[in-house]
C-alpha cells in the first residue's frame, strides 16, 4: 500500500510518501515541502498547494491519500487558513478518484513514538529512523507528513477491518429486522 | 460587474449571482444551493461543492467571487467543514482565473440591512427587496449568497479605490526611499 501524508498548511505544507507493506516495515518514497507567500492572495495561495498535492499524486500515484485533521487552535486566523488548505488537498485526492483518510496529530505521535504527546523533534527522529534515513526530514511540515502516512500504513488495515465488520454488522442487523417484519406480518 | 457570492458549508452551501451597475441598482442573475449528505466522505462532498461553483462559475462567468469569511463558531466540527468547503470554493474561482475576495456576515449584514446584527429573516426580506424578487429566496443560505454579491457590488468598488491608493501610496514610498539612498550615496 502506497499512502501519500499530507500535513496540510498555506505556509508550509509538507508532503510525503511512504510504502507500507503487510507488516511493521515502511520505505520513504519520496518527501517534499510547498511554501506559498504570506502576502499572497489566499486564493493563489490554496491554488499553489492544490498544483503541488495533484502533481504528488500523479508523479507517486498513491493508494489512499493521509490527511492531518486540524484543529481549533489559539489562532483562529492561521487554524482558518489550514482547514481551508486541508480541503483543497481533499478535492485534489477526491478527483484523482483516491480516499482520503485523516488521522488526528495525537493519533500520529502515538503510531510513530508510542506516545500521544511527543513533541515534534521526537516524531521527525523516529520518522528517520523507521524510514532508515540519515538524517531527520527537514523542515519538520515533511516530517509530519511521513509519519502521517506510516500512521495510515499501520492503522489503516485496521480502520478497513473494523468498516467492512461495522457494514457487516448493519446488513445482519437489516436481515434481522426484515424477519422480524415477516414474522408479525404471518402472525396477522 | 458581475460578482457569484457564496456562502460556503457541507450540508447546504448558497449560491447567488448578481449584476451591479454604477450605483445601487442590482440585478439577481441567478441563485441556488448546493447540498450533500453528512453521511458521505468529507472528500466526496467537497468534490460536490467545488463542481457546483465551478458549474455557476462557468454558466454564469462572474467578473469576481464573493465568499462569506469563516468565522470559530461554538461548533468547531461545523466550523472547520464551512472552512474547507471555503477553500475549495476559493480555488474553483483562482482555477477559472478570477479574483477571490472575502466579507464577513456582518459586512454584509450592514450593506444590506443597514445593522451588522440583522437576523436571517431580515436579511432575507431586504435581498429579496434590492433584487425585486416576488419572495424571500430559499434557502436561507441562497438569501446570504446573494446578499454577498449585493454587498460587494456596493463595497468591491471602494475597496478597488483604496487597495489603488494603498499601491500608490507604497510607490511613492518605495520612490521617496530610492532618492534619499541615492542623496545619501552623493554625500558619501
């Protein structure tokens, strides 16, 4: 499974792909980072990620594409900004016809470090470490984005596991309730 | 001008186009809304909005995007969803070349009602006045839409005229600069 992360920004936005197989191993694809100017229009701005996520979708054709779920922070302005960075990066995944999964920062930390509040010089270390890189990526926007997608390469079968029992769940419950109905309906 | 004012959201998003002369008269070009349901993808449901508004865009063709700037609600999963929907919105009018420019609902409000704190009815009531519709447009999200494009049909200009004095300004900065450095370098 190919998973491209995506650790959604206007300033910065990191952008990683990663390799997973069935087990714990992982392979670094390819990483980069796309900056877009804080005097910028917004518009050019989400335009210029949209571009970079697209051309990283078709250069590296991943399976599912990783998205960081944002939240609320301190700073309204700049959280604004990010969320709207995250849709567009989700539109580019939806028109290559790709899933998009998000996985919460804390969700991240604890795949990658064993612990929910690491801090980020931690994830960028154990990133190069399960990548087998030789040095940390760098800025850390690419670190984010790689240890995002070895997140989904890790909880992703697991996520796909628990849909397809929660689908199967539903149908037995529908089947049940079907031969419920059928049941008063002899009775009448 | 003719500006396409939307006010951005998953579940409904509102879509309003409007012709404005010179001076306060406008006209309502057309309106609509976009919905999509809260059990699909995140990612699904902005490929539907952002294939609405570039539908409206490419009927309609708009000289300029309005949209409504998001604001941290009390409801963050509310909040960030209209976030994203906004994102990719702003990016359907940068793909189609046009400029993007945001106002708040209270600008709006104010334009069109004269009070930043009118309610929706009221909103509502007074495009339906301004455009001479025979009734309040529905949903409510359309009336904002359109509320949007009335609101920058009357701002857009003024705000054209101060970002023209501001460049201006930043010249004539950037030129008085230029002959204090050289009168400096003569002295030397």
């Amino acid at each position: 499974m190919r998973v491209l992360g995506v650790d959604p920004g206007l300033t910065r936005c990191g952008i990683g792909v990663v390799d997973g197989g069935g087990g714990r191993e992982v392979r670094c694809v390819w990483y980069g980072v796309v900056r877009t100017p804080a005097d910028q229009d917004l518009s050019r701005r989400l335009l210029t990620v949209a571009d970079a996520v697209q051309e990283a979708i078709a250069t590296h054709r991943p399976d599912v594409v990783a998205v960081e779920r944002v939240f609320s922070q301190t700073n309204v302005q700049t959280v604004m900004g990010t969320a709207q960075a995250s849709g567009v990066v989700a539109l580019a995944a939806a028109r290559a016809g790709l899933d998009v999964v998000f996985h919460t920062p804390s969700e991240v930390k604890a795949a990658v470090t064993g612990s929910g509040r690491a801090g980020k010089e931690q994830v960028a270390t154990m990133v190069a470490k399960l990548l087998k890189l030789s040095e940390k990526p760098r800025p850390a926007d690419a670190a984010d984005a790689l240890g995002l997608a070895i997140c989904h390469c890790w909880r992703g079968p697991m996520m796909a596991r628990m849909a397809e029992a929660n689908a199967r769940a539903k149908e037995l419950a529908k089947a049940h309730r079907a031969r419920l109905a059928e049941a008063a309906k002899a009775r009448r």
